[in-house]
C-alpha cells in the first residue's frame, strides 16, 4: 500500500470503509460527509497517535524543569510535560536502552499545569508528539 498523501484521502478511506458512495475534495466542503470528516477527524487523529508508540511520531527531547518544586521526599525533579506531547512514553535511561525504565510519574502542579515527576536529573522524555504530517 502506498502512503496516504493527504487528510482528505484518509477521509476518503473512512468514509469507503463506511459504505459511503461519495467522496469529498475538502474537509471545508459543504457536504454532510465532510462536515462529519472535519468533525472527527482530529479526534481519531489524537486517538491513533495516542495508541501506539509510533517511530514517525517519536520525539526524544532534555525535559525544561518546572517552576514547582517536586514532592519532598518523594520525588528529586519536576519537569514541564511537553508542549506537543500526546502520550509520553518514557525517560531515557542513561545506561542505555535495554536498562531497566526510569521510574517516573505525571501530575498535575499546584498552578494546574501538567508535569513530570522523576529521580533522574537532567532528563531526556521520549514521547509520540502531536503530528499532523500525513507525509509517512
């Protein structure tokens, strides 16, 4: 199968698999079946990154540390959850990847802003972003 090229041949794909006879040129096109495409389709777009650890939607990014202090005697650091991050996935071991995972945790801080909590200083997050590319 050759890649999808574009949001609307994947809206084209949802809607054959549902049995529709049309297909559409535009998700902004005044038909039903692109008013239904643009309403779910960004939803099921999250959804589908979200599930699996996808390679084409995988970032490795050094963690900014948090403004908030982690919790004494619980945790040593608190980063900032990335901004594009759809589904963190883990913390890179520094002694390599068939090492044991680096325990850590997500929790909201005080000021209600999401965050990671670990042992390991100067962390490096690894997680599926939010790409919107359909160029895989």
């Amino acid at each position: 199968m050759s890649a999808v090229t574009s949001d609307v041949a994947i809206a084209n794909m949802a809607l054959s698999h549902l049995g529709a006879d049309s297909r559409i040129e535009s998700l902004t096109e005044k038909s039903t079946e692109a008013r239904a495409m643009k309403q779910w389709y960004n939803a099921c777009r999250l959804e589908t990154l979200e599930r699996f650890d996808w390679s084409f939607a995988r970032k490795r990014q050094a963690l900014a540390t948090h403004s908030e202090d982690p919790p004494e005697g619980v945790w040593a650091y608190r980063y900032q959850y990335p901004a594009d991050c759809v589904s963190f996935r883990r913390i890179r071991n520094p002694l390599g990847e068939q090492q044991d995972p680096v325990p850590f945790q997500e929790e909201a801080a005080t000021d209600g802003t999401r965050s990671l909590l670990t042992n390991l200083e100067d962390a490096v997050g690894i997680f599926t972003y939010d790409c919107t590319s359909t160029l895989v």
